[in-house]
C-alpha cells in the first residue's frame, strides 16, 4: 500500500480548502469559542459534506474538523474527557468516510491546531504564550495520542505561531508512528512571534516525523518569499483567500487572490502541498486542481 511520504514523494498532492467558510455558507453559526470543531458533536453530518465537497473539487488531501478539539477547550463547556476522545476519533474517521463516499482513495489529515486556537483569541496569530516548552509539550501529546489511535494518513500541524511551540509539538509527536506536516502562521519571512523562517524550518527538518513544512493560514501574495526560504523538505502552501478579517462585523473585507493563479510560483519554490485556507472553497480548490492537472501533464 502506498504511504502518504511515497504519495508525497510523487506529488504535488491537493489540499482542501476552508473548513469554516463553508460550514457556514450552509448556515451554520461558528460564533462560539469551539468555532468549527462544536459540530463534530452536534452535527457531524455538516462536516462530513464539507470533506466530500472538497473531495469532489479535486482535493487529495482533507484536513479534519479538530483544528480547536481539545481537551482543555471542550471541558470548559462541560464535555468530559471520554467523549473528547471520541470526538477526536470521530473528526478523523468523518474525513474517512468522505473519501471513501467520493474518490475512494483520499488522504486524510488530522489537524492539530495550536495552543492559541484553544484560547480562542487570535493568539495563533501572536505565539509567546508565557508556557514552556515542556507545558505545551503536555498540552499536545495526549490530543495527538487520542487522533493517532484513528490512524489519519499524516498530522497537519498548523498555525503554529512560534519556535517554541514547534519544539513542543515535535517532541509530542515522537513515538507515535504517524508522519507529520508543520505549518506556520506568518509575518512576511518570519513566524507570528517574529523568529526567522530559516530557523523555523531548519526545526521541522529536524525531526523524522516531518515529511513537509511551510505555510498557512497566510497571506497568499506573502507565501512564495517564505517557500522560497526552504531547504530539505517539501513545502506546504495553504494560504488565505485574500482580505482582511473583521472580528466585529466577523467577515472579511478587500478582494479575493486568485489562488490558482499564484500556486506556480509555490510550486517553483518547492512546495508538493498546495491548497488554501480561510476564504478559500470547493470553486478555488476545484480551479487550483485543474490548474496543476494542467501544468503536470502538460495539457
């Protein structure tokens, strides 16, 4: 059976787009301090649709519903640990089943979002938690030990605003025989925190685990400076759809990137994962599939 390094290897692989954007282009209120991951208890079958819709689009790879599924964040909401496991489980296993509803060969990604996701604050965009390596250490094993036991294809860890906190992820994600992607959030060529992007990815190669590193939840127009800083891994790219969130009027604000339009340019500078993020959905992942079908074969 091909394993996702060899899927990799032979890439570049499709990623799907926003998970939020179009959970609530169906109607659904995502207000909530568990944004998206609140229905994998109270309706998971939304979430299964958005996987299979994406799949439909072309997308190779679909990253899970637990980006914010976690233990400390649903106990403040009253769900006990045994079922936090099982939601955990259950967001891989919905990505699963879409795969097999539509291309039958999917891969699945589990999301692993960062403390600051928890926090529900913006702080992924901020990093310097005032933690230790070793606290947030203890913060990520026990959810990567709950997503491993349902066997996803890789981890997609993400929005990672700092070097610490990768350090922590990397050290959690020994031992539990899943490859791994790390991602982070971004200022121009450095992480949120402010650390460079050299030494960013210089930590991701560090360890056997990651199979890629790069970018997301970024802006798209800063994403090929920061690939093109990479050395020794594959890259991945999954930047935002263009504009400016506002949190009071929770929308976003200016235009759209094209992002079929600018994926060449990650594929230039080394990435073999492409996909997007906020704002982007099924019509720009379907446009960005057709586009690298187009550029691989030729046509």
């Amino acid at each position: 059976m091909t394993t996702f390094r060899d899927a990799l290897a032979a890439g570049p692989l499709v990623l799907d787009g926003g998970m939020s954007n179009e959970l609530e282009a169906q109607g659904h209120d995502l207000s909530g301090v568990l944004w998206s991951a609140r229905l994998l208890r109270d309706d998971p079958d939304a979430i299964t649709a958005v996987h299979r819709a994406y799949y439909a689009a072309g997308a190779q790879v679909a990253i899970t519903a637990g980006y914010q599924a976690t233990y400390e964040g649903f106990a403040r909401l009253g769900i006990t640990r045994a079922e936090t496991t099982t939601l955990l489980r259950r967001s891989v296993s919905l990505a699963r089943e879409a795969a097999e509803a539509t291309t039958g060969a999917g891969w699945v990604a589990a999301s692993v979002g960062p403390y600051g996701a928890m926090l529900a604050d913006g702080s992924e965009y901020r990093g310097d938690y005032g933690l230790t390596v070793a606290e947030l250490t203890r913060f990520h094993r026990p959810r990567l030990e709950a997503l491993a036991e349902a066997a996803p294809d890789v981890f997609a860890v993400e929005t990672i605003p700092d070097l610490r906190e990768a350090e922590a992820v990397l050290i959690a994600l020994d031992g539990l025989g899943i490859p791994a992607w790390l991602s982070y959030s971004i200022r121009g060529t450095t992480t949120s925190a402010g650390q460079p992007l050299t030494e960013a990815f210089a930590l991701a190669r560090s360890s056997d685990a990651v199979v890629a590193t790069g970018v997301n939840c970024a802006p798209a127009a800063d994403t090929a400076a920061a690939l093109a800083l990479l050395t020794g891994l594959p890259g991945v790219a999954y930047p935002n759809g263009g504009g400016v969130w506002d949190p009071e009027a929770r929308g976003w604000l200016g235009a759209q990137d094209e992002i079929a339009d600018l994926a060449p340019a990650w594929l230039a500078a080394g990435a073999a994962l492409v996909g997007g993020c906020c704002r982007v959905g099924p019509a720009e992942i379907k446009e960005l599939a057709a586009r690298l079908d187009a550029s691989t074969t030729g046509r």
